[in-house]
C-alpha cells in the first residue's frame, strides 16, 4: 500500500504493509527510536505520539489507518539546540529518571495543555495515567505539565 503522511513536519510516501505498526514503520523505518515499545498491546502507553494532535499507542496503530495523517514524536515539538518549553521544564523539575516514558509524557502533557491550558493538577493527573512510568516518578512529571500550563496562561511561576 502507498501512504502518505507527515511526520515532524516532514513530508513521507512509502510502499508500506498496511498491517505494519506504526510503531515499527517510526522505529525500523525511520529510526526514531524515542518512540519506545514497551507491552505492544496499547496499555502501557510509551509508544505514544501524536496523530493529528490526538495522543494515540503508535503499537495498536496500523498503517493503513494513518494515510494523509500528520504525526508528531518528542523530536517534533524541540531540537537538540533549542528544546521545547516543556522538555526544559521537564529536567528543571527531575522529571526524566531512566527515561523510558519520557517522550510520551512530555506529548500526553503537551496535547493536555494545547487543548485545555486552564487544565487542573487533578486532569493532568488523569490524563497522564495512559503511560506508565516504571520509575514511580510522576509528581516531578505532575509539576512540570502544571507549571507549563501556568506559563501557558501567562501566570508567574518561581
């Protein structure tokens, strides 16, 4: 099947398996390997990204079902040089410890600011725990996305 898609802004047309997950083609294809693959039946959520701004498990996502679709990874919010607000956030508040649902945390939190910047500690909160942090490290993560929503509003924070 021949796809069509975006992916960090760039434009990509492949002969695909329609029945290849989108995980493998970003991974194996790509070799964007901050998408991680963690339980690979859409529970654990550390293989999320962004598909037309909505986070989606990119390991119950096929690749007939992302034809003409924009999708974004943690590379497409900031670059090594310049890194997205809330990725700086993120190590200001310890948030990162090994690492592993990092780039899923940062997007659910992201997606949870741009859709609702007034979003409450206890929304953020809830919309965190469709990934699982192995680390327990989810207050740090919590108070990065609250601080990044405050920014948002254009509060002060310290």
């Amino acid at each position: 099947m021949k796809i069509k898609l975006t992916i960090n802004g760039r434009p990509i047309e492949r002969d695909v398996d329609p029945e290849m997950r989108l995980l493998d083609f970003i991974r194996n294809e790509l070799g964007i390997t901050s998408v991680k693959d963690g339980c690979g039946i859409g529970v654990c959520g550390v293989c999320t990204v962004l598909i037309d701004g909505k986070p989606r498990q990119s390991c119950i996502t096929k690749m007939k079902s992302v034809d003409g679709k924009d999708i974004i990874t943690v590379e497409g919010l900031g670059t090594p040089n310049k890194l997205h607000l809330l990725q700086e956030l993120f190590i200001k508040h310890d948030a990162v410890q090994c690492g592993f649902c990092t780039p899923a945390m940062i997007l659910v939190g992201y997606a949870l600011v741009r859709d609702n910047p007034n979003v409450t500690r206890e929304q953020i909160k809830k919309g965190i725990s469709r990934v699982l942090c192995r680390c327990t490290g989810y207050i740090p993560i919590v108070n990065a996305i609250e601080e990044y929503a405050k920014l948002m509003r254009g509060e002060k924070t310290s």
